[in-house]
C-alpha cells in the first residue's frame, strides 16, 4: 500500500476535516429538506463517505481494529453510489421514495448480515473489495449519463437554475473523484491510499462554501413541492407565453431554455415549469420541439424550400442535429421527415 508523501499530522488533520464536513453536510441537508423524498438521501450520501474515510483514519492510524467496524466502513461505502444516483433520480423526475428503491441497497443489507464474519484475507482481498470499488464505479458512471440525458431532454426543466445544475455537477464529480481514488489506489495501485480522503476534503470545503453561498439548493427543487398558482394567473402566464412562442418564435433558436424563455416573459422559471407541465401536459422539452416540428412541417411544404435539404430545415427549426429530428418528426407525426416531404410531392434534392 502506497503511503501519501506528506507529514502523518498534516494527513490526518486533512482527513479529520473531511470527516467533520461530511457530518456536518449530512446534518443540515437533512433539516433543510425536511419532507422532500431526496432529504434522506441526500443526508444518506454525505454520512456514508464521512463513515468511510473514518474507517479509513482508523486502517491506517488505528491498531487492532474490530472486524465489524472495518466492514462498517465498507458497508458506508456500498450505500453512497445508490443514494447519490437515487437522490439525482429523485430530484430530475420528481420522484417519491417507492419501496422498489430498496433493491439498490441489497448489497449493503448483505453486509450489514455479515457483519462480524467477512475477513480481509478470504472475502475483502480476494474478491469484496475489487467488487465493491467496481459496484461504485459503475452506479457513478449510471449517475452521470441519466444527468446528462436528462439535461439533454429536458428532465431538468424543473430545475434548470444555473446554481442547482451546477449543485448537482458538483456532486457528482465529488462522487467522481472519490470513487476513482479508490479505484486507482487498490485496482491500479497508482495512488496513495488516503487520496480519496484527501481529495474528498478539497471537495467537501468547496462543497460547503458553494452551500453557504447558494443555500437554495439544499432545499427540494420547485418540482418537487406543491406549487398553487391562481387560475387567473395561469390564464395570463399561459396567454403571455402562447402569444410570445406565435411572434418572437424563441423555439428556433437551439439554445432556449426554460431559465431564458422565463425570463422574455418575465415569470418564474419553476411557474413556467408548472404551467408547461400541468397546462399542457408536456415537458419542457417536447413543449419546444412541437413548435419546431410545426414550423419544419410549414418549410417542407413550401416550394421556397425545394432545394433546401431536411437537415439544413432541421437546424433552422432550432433542432441541434438531424438525428433529434428525425426522431422527434417521426415521433409527432408517425412519418420521417423525407416521407413528409414525399407526401407532399417534394423531393430532397
């Protein structure tokens, strides 16, 4: 095992300050979320890496350390890659805790059975560990791409708030880099073995002072509460926005998001999330490509646009790539869009 090349005071007080901030973190997302399903989880994931970089303090520092409190600290470790993903999963969808969620957690119910009967030599060094680090491993990767499919798709309209995206990025490359830590400390053996609590510390200081600062986004994303809104305000918003999507055509331009458009109509973006959601029964997303889809179906139509190619209409339309046309074209219409153009006596030349 890999010592970390600085002082062993310096090491430990970086390591103590981890541990101290990730309970620290743990017990203010817990009261600041009270009844939104993500409260506990949320708590979940920052006590779950203090309780691991105790049991790290304590291999590395300690002597004779009982076996059940080293499986603890692994059995800590097994729980923060599902509660982060199930937290992140909770927040994009505005999800409630089902008990179907448990299935994540059978690992770390296993080793809570076991608790005081899986040794080093026979399950952690042949096998558990290399597991454990890859079971992680794999639950962040998961964690990543449903974030960034979501941003893509519009899941996110909810919460599309500069500070808690960047919340949420925060934590997952936090989750990132620990997780890699350990996998490059035991799997690759490039790395110290208190890096991750190391580099956990650098991210929980960052953590907290980005808390401190933003502390909105400890608090349940608007899509989580009960939002009432006035039906005349509803009226007036919906009016406002079918008025502004008929005459400034903010949907052709790729880059509209839900924070932009709220703010050409001067609502909030959570009220506008609302009325898309709930008035028109479509997210963010589907809300634009509708009105895209209507103006590509308008320009492939027209003989102005003979000559001019589906992928060219595609990005004019406000559509990032022909690929996410095509889909959502067919999607809508139950036709591609050169069978569209066929229909009507066009040809894409």
């Amino acid at each position: 095992m890999r010592a970390l090349k600085i002082g062993k005071e310096i090491e430990l007080l970086i390591a103590l300050v981890a541990a101290v901030q990730g309970f620290y973190l743990s017990i203010i997302s817990f009261l600041s979320r009270k009844r939104s399903p993500s409260a506990l989880l949320l708590s979940v994931v920052f006590f779950s890496v203090t309780l691991r970089i105790v049991k790290s303090l304590l291999w590395v520092y300690a002597e004779d350390v009982e076996l059940w409190v080293l499986n603890f600290g692994f059995l800590a470790h097994s729980v923060y890659g599902p509660a982060l993903f199930l937290y992140i999963y909770c927040e994009l969808y505005s999800k409630k805790w089902t008990s179907i969620f448990f299935i994540h957690f059978v690992p770390s119910l296993f080793l809570l059975l076991t608790l005081s009967s899986l040794t080093l030599d026979r399950f952690w060094y042949s096998f558990g560990y290399s597991t454990l680090l890859i079971h992680q491993g794999l639950y962040i990767v998961a964690t990543w791409i449903m974030f960034l499919v979501g941003l893509r798709q519009g899941h996110l309209a909810h919460t599309i708030e500069k500070e808690r995206k960047s919340w949420y990025m925060l934590l997952l490359l936090g989750g990132f880099l620990l997780q890699l830590a350990y996998f490059s400390n035991y799997i690759l053996g490039l790395t110290p073995y208190l890096m991750g609590p190391v580099i956990y510390a650098i991210f929980l200081f960052v953590t907290s002072i980005y808390v401190f600062k933003y502390p909105q986004v400890l608090s349940a994303s608007k899509g989580n509460q009960n939002i009432a809104i006035a039906p005349e305000h509803v009226e007036r918003i919906s009016k406002r926005l079918l008025e502004h999507m008929k005459t400034e055509q903010p949907f052709l331009n790729p880059n509209c998001t839900l924070g932009s458009l709220a703010k050409e109509i001067n609502v909030q973006p959570y009220k506008l999330s609302y009325l898309i959601n709930k008035e028109f029964d479509q997210n963010f997303s589907t809300f634009l490509n509708t009105y895209r889809i209507q103006k590509a179906m308008q320009l492939l139509q027209d003989e102005n646009y003979r000559s001019i190619k589906i992928s060219a209409i595609a990005f004019d339309c406000g559509f990032n790539s022909l690929s996410s046309f095509n889909t959502a074209f067919k999607k809508a219409t139950s036709q591609t869009p050169s069978e569209f153009r066929a229909g009507n006596n066009l040809t894409d030349l």
